[in-house]
C-alpha cells in the first residue's frame, strides 16, 4: 500500500539516519551547500509573491517548494537532521560524535550554499549593483531588520523569542521531514511534506537556513545589520531552538511511542504465535 504506517516510518527514518551517519565529509557538504541553495531560492519565490502583492499567504503556500526539491533529489539540511540523527542515537544505531560530525559539516555546507545564493541573489535583482532592488529587495530588507534589530530592541526577550520561534518552527520542519517517509509514492510525499512547511511559514517561525539566506542578502541590499547582530540576536537562538525541537518535539516522543528493538519485535511475534500452535496441536 502507498500509505506507510507510523511504526514503519519510525523504522525508516532510523534506518535512513544510520545511512546519513555514515556519509562522507564531501558527500554531506556538497548535499548541504545545495539544500542551503534551494532554499534561498524557495525563500526568494515566496518574497516575489508578495513584492507583487499577492497576501502573505500565498508566499507560505509556495514556499515548501524549496523543500521538496532538497529532499526528493536527496540534498542534506541542518533542521530535518536535528530530529534523524537524535532518532537514530535513541535507537542505539548512531554514535553521538556521528551525529556532531554530521550536524557540523551540513550546517556549514547551508551556510555555504545560502551565502552563495545570496550573493547570486544580489548580482540578479540589483543588476550586477547598478539598481536599488525595487520591492522585492525592500522586503528582504525589512525582514532581515525584523529578524535582527527588531529582537535587539527587546533585550534578553528577544533572545528568548527568537528561540521560542525557532523551536516552534523546526517541530514543524522535522514533522515535515519525517513526513516525508509516510508513502511510498512521490505524489504522497509531496503532499505530505507541503502541510507542515506552509505551517510554519505561514506562522512566521524563525529557521535557521531560511535565515543563513535572508539576513545576508539583506546586508548586501545595505540592510544596517552586523555579521555580529546577525548571529547574536538571531543565528545561534535559532539554532540552538531548531535543535531542541528537533530533538525533544520530534525525535523522542516519535521513538518513545513506536520504536521497538528487533529483539523485543522477535520476542513478542514468539509469544502471539504460541497460541496457534497450542490449537493446531
């Protein structure tokens, strides 16, 4: 059947976070530099959407295209393996030092990925620097301020909401990655994944990735924000929050509640069958 039940999806992403682990260091920068990419594009669609006055909205409803491409063609991001790598640890299947190694090599190829885009970004929409931007760059500006400045005004609560946001974005991102493995067609997956994404989106949660894309070419579009007050005052929060969402919100109440050991499986199946042999004898 296309539908893959939820004990089964468990097993999957187990199995899937063991194959992630074990991925060279060149394998998983390339494939991080290339989600980074792609979802700087995503963001990009969504920002024209609006730029051309279309509501909010609508720019959350496109924005999971970004994601879909990233996971279907199999590229690496930061926020989906803040909750695989910890299912497969919880399993017993992956060492912690394979989930830092993985986390640190595709969070730098994100990074890597989203500033190159910015900068291609920048080139297209202000034609090679000749041009202001028009719309769209005065909405990448606005929210590259909001993203930055506008927690700095608040002090320690904005560190906090920054954090909070970011927690609540990545429980959705890591749903919408596990997602991901709950059917078999691509049709399936596609749809699957698209729910979540737009939520968060919609919601205005903050991501970390999505972020290595907007506040970068914000500064390049003369958005008065500091390499300092961007990781200060949103990049480490957010990180720090996808994290703990991706761990705690996704991973171990998905392990807890369905995962079971082969050798538990085998000793249950033992069990239910002695009744049937009891009859047939």
């Amino acid at each position: 059947m296309d539908h893959v039940t939820p004990p089964e999806l468990v097993g999957d992403a187990i199995e899937l976070a063991v194959r992630k682990s074990g991925l060279g260091a060149g394998d998983l920068l390339v494939r991080g530099i290339m989600a980074g990419a792609l979802l700087g594009i995503a963001t990009s669609f969504a920002f024209i959407a609006v730029a051309q006055g279309l509501p909010p909205l609508v720019g959350a409803i496109i924005f999971p295209v970004g994601f879909v491409m990233l996971v279907l063609s199999g590229q690496e991001l930061a926020t989906g393996n803040f909750a695989l790598l910890p299912m497969g640890v919880m399993a017993g299947r992956v060492e912690i030092g394979r989930l830092l190694r993985n986390w640190a090599l595709v969070y730098l190829g994100n990074l890597i990925g989203s500033l190159l885009f910015a900068v291609l970004c920048y080139l297209s929409i202000t034609n090679w620097g000749k041009a202001d931007g028009g719309t769209l760059a005065e909405l990448i500006r606005q929210a590259a301020q909001k993203k930055t400045l506008g927690f700095m005004a608040l002090g320690a609560s904005g560190w906090g909401t920054a954090f909070v946001r970011a927690t609540l974005c990545n429980w959705m991102v890591t749903l919408g990655t596990i997602l991901s493995l709950s059917s078999r067609s691509t049709g399936g997956k596609i749809l699957a994944m698209w729910l979540p994404i737009t939520t968060f989106f919609a919601l205005g949660y903050e991501h970390s990735i999505v972020n290595m894309y907007v506040i970068p070419t914000g500064m390049l579009l003369r958005a008065p924000v500091s390499i300092a007050a961007w990781w200060v005052w949103n990049q480490i929060p957010v990180t720090l929050g996808n994290v703990v969402s991706g761990t705690l919100f996704t991973a171990g109440p998905l392990v807890f509640s369905y995962y079971k050991k082969p050798g538990l499986v085998a000793m249950e199946a033992s069990t239910s069958s002695k009744p049937e042999i009891a009859a047939a004898s």
